[in-house]
C-alpha cells in the first residue's frame, strides 16, 4: 500500500514540474541584440536590432506589464546626441506596432508588389527608403499587442478586466503608463540628449497626440516632432455636417480611382479633381446640409445633382439619402453594377459579396488582403532574422475592449505642447483612397488644431495616391519616407538657436 502511495505522489509531482516547466510564459526584462547591413539610398548602412521587453511599473514599484519593442539603432554613428530617435506606434486600439516596422519606416519591408499585394512566399526584404540613415527607430507594442502582457500581481493572480482598463485600456490610462515607458526606455539607452520624434499611425494618432503633453508635463521631456499618419479626431470634434459633407473629397477619389465618374472628371489629374471638390464640399455641401430639413427642394435638387457628379452615384441614391450617404454604403454601391464591392481602409481593393443587395459589404476587401503578408512576416522576421524565440503568441489584434473613450483631449493637449514647446512640430500624412479616416477629416483637423493660426507655419499635410497604409504602394514608400527626412530635417534647429518665441 506504501509503495503505491509513493507512486502516485511521484506521479503527481512529476506532473507539477512538466506543468510549471512548460507554461506559455515572457520574460518580464530582457533584451536581444543582432547585428545587420542594409543599403538604403543607395549607401550601405550597418545598424543592431534589439528585441526585448521592458516593464511597466505601479507606483509600488511592481511590474504590472511587460512591453516587446524593436529597436533599431545605426551603428556607425560615434555620437548620437544629434541623432533623432523614432518613437513608433500603431494604432486600433489593440493593434501591435507591426504595420509600420515591417512595411514603413523599418530596414525590411514585406514581400509584397509594387501596390501593395501579397505575394508567396510571405516573408521581408530590403527597405530601401527606410529612415533609419537619419534616425534610429523603436517600435513599441502597447499592452496585450505584439507579445506585450499584462502581468499578475505579486500574489501571482491576474487583475481583473476593470482593473486592467484602468491601468491600461482607455485614452488617458494608454498616454500615462506609455510616457513612464518611454521615459525608462530613453534613459536606459542614454538618448535624453538626442532629437526626439513621435510617429503614430490610425488610434496612434490619439496616443501620440496626448503623449506629446504628458512625456513635456509630466516626465520634462521636449519633442521635436509628431507625425500623425491616417489620423482620428484625435479629440477634435468633426459631427453633424462636418462629419457628413468631408466625406465627399474621398467618395471622389475613390470613384476617380475605379474610372466611375464622368469622363470629364477622369480625364482631371486627381489633385486637380480634388481641389474642386473641397471648395464645393467647404463653400457649398456643407452649409447645405447645415440647412437640414428646411432646405428649399431647388436647392436639394442642385446639390445632389453635384454630389452625384463627385461621387459617382446616381442622384436617385444621393437624394433617398437626404444628401448624407453612409461611407458603408458608398463602398457597396459604387460598384454593385459591377458586382463588386470598395476596401474600408483602403478603396483601391476590391471584395465579393455573397449577394449584390444590401447596404453594406460582407467584410474589408483591404484587411483581409494585409492579414495574408503580415502575419506570416512578422511571426517569420522577429523569430528566424531578429533571433527572439518565444512561443507567447504575437498578437496582430489583442484583447483591449472595452476602451474608454471619455475625456479625450488629445487633439487640445497636442496644441498646448505646441505652444508651450517652439521646437515642436506637427505633420500630417494620409492616403486619399483611405475611407476610414479619411484625408479630408485629417486636413479639418489639422485646420482646427490651432484655431489661433499663430503657428501654421508648424502644422504640414502630405497625401499619397493610396489608402490608409499608404506606404504598401511603392512609390508612396519611398515619398513619405523621404517626407519623412524632410521634416526632421527642417524641424531640427540650426546650431544655437534658442527655443524661444
């Protein structure tokens, strides 16, 4: 009977240990390094890529999340005092920073043809536009993106899902515990003396926007420069009329794009085309539909017979509408003589749906299409090229919802680091097929940021014949990195002068 019982506790115990031995873990602090030679312009540059995790702390000093970063930093360089360091984010919320590192501003872009199609076998090359010949780059996953995690608490239980959205999942719980990070980020790796420039792309937008105040207020830390690519609203409110006439520059372009419109507004080049549209979006659609319900029926008629004429859809649909048309159904309709549906994110992809009817399209020609070459990339580059081995699943899309929206002023707090701060710069980069955040909201935006117009010299726009990743087209990866160059460039001070009004 003894022996048996011993059996069965060495059994037990040995199950204890495989158990403990193979739980899916992530290192809390830890760090990899590899060496690389790329060529980017034409010139060989030989830079390090480290991967690692750094922690997030409570004000007790316990680890609460670790967050996974690349960074990549040049390495024939002697002083990087005046080397401008890229803080890099994505956007959802709960979108790991993979977009822009493999397929923007990174040293290995995706295996992917000239407009941004996935191609076989998935994987990376060469960046050849990449900014790191001017600025070392960090790409940083926010918590529960990439292999970033919440962490239990020092009695090894999880905290609970309201625990974890105050810490974390909302706009102003995002902005803090991301600024302490950096800020331990920028003092291990000794760059407090070097240009700093913040990057974020979609929701990134926001996160940017309000860390450009908290990292100055709260952790004494100046930037040099934000850039916001595809932009929210970033708090800047953009409802009722706004909202509804901004579309219409995008329905035009998205038309134009798939040859939809009348021919004498495709024979137009699309900038051409463009700036007609915003003068009658801005000058015309806009106080029309400000009218509502007690437009007179002459005027309705006119309005619609022009939005129609930019839209490429029949006046019938723009006046069933009551002249508001639903981006959902724009993607639907423009081309249901064709059978075919319009990308969300980006309208230059096409979709079938399983029937012509409805309102809407079955799912995101573009994201579907972007999931097929990221994916397989980053899960392929991080482990087999950057030599970070883990079997924590890398989120493309992590667990962040509910997030909490409320008191959102980022768009407020990136005027008042601008104003307090002369240094600092903002600009704007979008794609004009991109039907979610759409580069007309993003020009209002940037309109209304400083209403003072004091310091428009400071606020720029660029847009690309693309969607909202606009650096999947080739020709858009090299211009926007090199608007890229252009901005630091030009934001970066001339040898002693002061940062004063």
């Amino acid at each position: 009977m003894k022996r048996i019982i011993l059996l069965v506790s060495l059994y037990v115990c040995t199950l204890s240990q495989t158990w403990a031995d193979n739980k899916r873990t992530l290192e809390i602090d830890a760090k990899n390094t590899t060496e690389h030679t790329t060529k980017i312009k034409g010139k060989k540059i030989n830079y390090s890529a480290t991967t690692g995790t750094q922690p997030v702390w409570n004000s007790d000093g316990d680890p609460t999340a670790t967050l996974f970063y690349t960074y990549y930093q040049r390495t024939d360089v002697k002083n990087n005092s005046t080397r401008p360091l890229l803080i890099s984010f994505n956007g959802g919320p709960g979108s790991a920073s993979v977009w822009m590192h493999v397929a923007y501003t990174g040293p290995r872009v995706l295996n992917v043809d000239d407009e941004g199609y996935p191609l076989q076998p998935y994987g990376v090359k060469t960046n050849p536009y990449s900014v790191l010949d001017v600025a070392d780059i960090v790409y940083v996953n926010p918590v529960n993106t990439g292999y970033s995690r919440v962490l239990p608490t020092k009695e090894g239980k999880m905290p609970s899902k309201e625990e974890q959205k105050k810490m974390f999942f909302g706009v102003n719980a995002d902005v803090k515990y991301l600024a302490e990070w950096i800020t331990t980020f920028v003092s291990r790796n000794e760059r407090w003396r070097s240009p700093k420039y913040l990057i974020g792309e979609s929701y990134g937008t926001t996160r940017v926007s309000g860390l450009s105040l908290e990292l100055q207020n709260r952790q004494w830390m100046y930037l040099n420069g934000v850039i916001l690519v595809s932009p929210t609203d970033i708090g800047i409110k953009r409802d009722g009329p706004v909202k509804s006439a901004n579309r219409l520059p995008y329905f035009s372009a998205a038309a134009w794009y798939h040859n939809a419109l009348e021919q004498s507004l495709q024979d137009k080049k699309l900038l051409t085309l463009l700036n007609e549209v915003e003068d009658f979006t801005v000058n015309e659609y806009m106080p029309a539909l400000a009218k509502g319900g007690f437009i007179s029926a002459q005027e309705k008629q006119a309005i619609a017979n022009k939005v129609s004429h930019y839209s490429g859809l029949a006046v019938e649909e723009v006046l069933n509408s009551n002249l508001d048309i639903a981006t959902s159904y724009f993607w639907k309709e423009l081309l249901r003589d064709r059978k075919q549906t319009i990308g969300r994110l980006d309208s230059r992809y096409l979709g079938i749906d399983k029937q012509v009817v409805g309102s809407k399209p079955d799912y995101n020609a573009e994201l579907t299409s972007w999931l097929h070459s990221f994916t397989p990339a980053i899960n392929y580059y991080l482990r087999e090229e950057l030599d970070y081995v883990t079997d924590t699943k890398y989120n493309m899309f992590g667990p962040v919802r509910p997030w909490n929206r409320q008191n959102n002023k980022t768009g407020e707090n990136l005027r008042q680091a601008m104003a307090q701060n002369p240094y600092l710069n903002v600009m704007i980069q979008a794609g004009y097929f991109d039907g979610a955040t759409n580069y007309f909201d993003a020009k209002y935006t940037m309109w209304q940021l400083d209403p003072s117009g004091i310091m428009k010299s400071r606020l720029s726009f660029k847009g690309y014949e693309s969607g909202h990743m606009m650096y999947l087209r080739r020709a858009d990866l090299e211009q926007s990195n090199e608007d890229i160059r252009a901005f630091m460039k030009a934001s970066l001070p001339a040898k002693n002068k002061a940062a004063k009004y």
